[in-house]
C-alpha cells in the first residue's frame, strides 16, 4: 500500500474539505505517519475516514475530527498542553509537533505503554504518556495552558478546568449521544470560564466520566 499517497488523499480529501485550512496543522498530519500509531490489523485503514478500534472499548477519532480539533484550539509553541486519553499517542505526536511540551494520561495500561512506544519510534521527544485517571487531571504538572480531550464527557470535570491557567484554553466533546458539542472553554480570569460550541459531533465516551445530576421524582 502507497501510504505516502493515501496521506496526502486523507489530507486533502478529508482534512482540508472540513474547512481545516491551517497550512502548520495539514504539513504536520502529511509528516507524522498515522499508520505507525494504529494496531496492526488495521493499519490498512489508517488513513481512511474512520474511527480505529484500539483495544479495550477505545478508538482513535476520524483524521476530520483531529483536525478540525487542532485548528480549534490553536496550539502555540510555548503551550504546555495536558491530553486526556492518550489512546495511540497519535494526537500527542500531532499536539506535540506545535507545543512545547505534552503530558497525556491514559488510564487503561496497556494503551499507555503503546502509546509510549509509539512515541517513542516517531522520536517524538517532548511527549510523555502517563498511566493514570485522566479525569482528575494531572496536577504534577499544573497549570497548563492547553488541555484536550481526546472523547467524550458529559459534563466538564471540575478538576481540569483548576489546572487551567488563566488564559488557558481547554476543549472537550461535551453531551451525551445523539447530541454532543465540541467545546472551546477559555479561563478568562481565575476561575471565571467563557465556553464556545464550534461544531457538533459524537465521540467515544473517555473512562470515569463525571455524570450529570438527573432530575428524580
């Protein structure tokens, strides 16, 4: 398979139609090689407009939606960016290809340990993965001026909007299907946040999500 020119077709066929028009963000999905971060069996599909099973109830969004993400959230070169969900370390090696630096949490340790070595073969120096319960953030590292998750919440877990600086930006697939935002969530001062909804999707719900409180009778 010429995955040289399937990447280029993912790019400009499905990435760039999606109004993704940053030239940093469509460079750097042409240069990190997704089919390296995918499971064996479906390396062939690496680069088609579908989510990829990884394991253990887990799947790496569709390359439209992690683009789209990218451009969202404008990553700068001094951001130092918490991932939630690091699933096959693909989104970190892109967050990390315009960062700084990069800490993503993955709570299943099989999927931590992959992505990890993923990184590690694409050389991709300024990521970390570590094993953890995303939704408690990872304080070590607090505050950070980027946070993505990388699936859905229903509801915004407090601890993460703390470890937001102010000015920080944080983005997340909020809702419950068959209706979930993807939201921009901006700390405009300590502890006061302005959320933005910028496209609607569905994505896979992240692990020990919070739950909204339900009306009962």
């Amino acid at each position: 398979m010429n995955f040289e020119q399937a990447r280029f077709n993912m790019v400009e066929q499905q990435v760039r139609p999606w109004d993704v028009l940053d030239q940093d963000i469509l460079d750097l999905m042409m240069s990190v090689k997704r089919e390296e971060f995918v499971p064996e069996a479906y390396r062939r599909l690496a680069l088609a407009e579908v989510e990829i099973p990884l394991g253990h109830g887990q799947v790496m969004l569709k390359p439209v939606i992690e683009g789209k993400v990218l451009q969202v959230v404008q990553v700068r070169k001094t951001d130092k960016v918490l991932e939630i969900g690091a699933g096959s370390g693909y989104m970190a090696a892109l967050l990390a290809g315009l960062a700084e630096q990069v800490t993503s949490v993955e709570i299943v340790p099989e999927l931590a340990a992959a992505a990890r070595a993923n990184l590690e073969r694409a050389e991709v120096d300024n990521a970390m993965v570590i094993q953890g319960d995303g939704m408690q953030g990872w304080a070590n590292n607090a505050p950070y001026d980027l946070i993505v998750l990388s699936g859905s919440t229903p509801v915004l877990p407090q601890a993460l909007l703390q470890q937001l600086k102010p000015g920080g930006r944080l983005f997340a697939f909020v809702g419950e299907a068959p209706l979930m935002e993807a939201q921009l969530v901006t700390c405009t001062a300590a502890g006061v946040f302005k959320t933005t909804t910028v496209f609607e999707t569905i994505a896979p719900v992240l692990a020990n999500v919070p739950q909204p409180e339900r009306f009962r009778f």
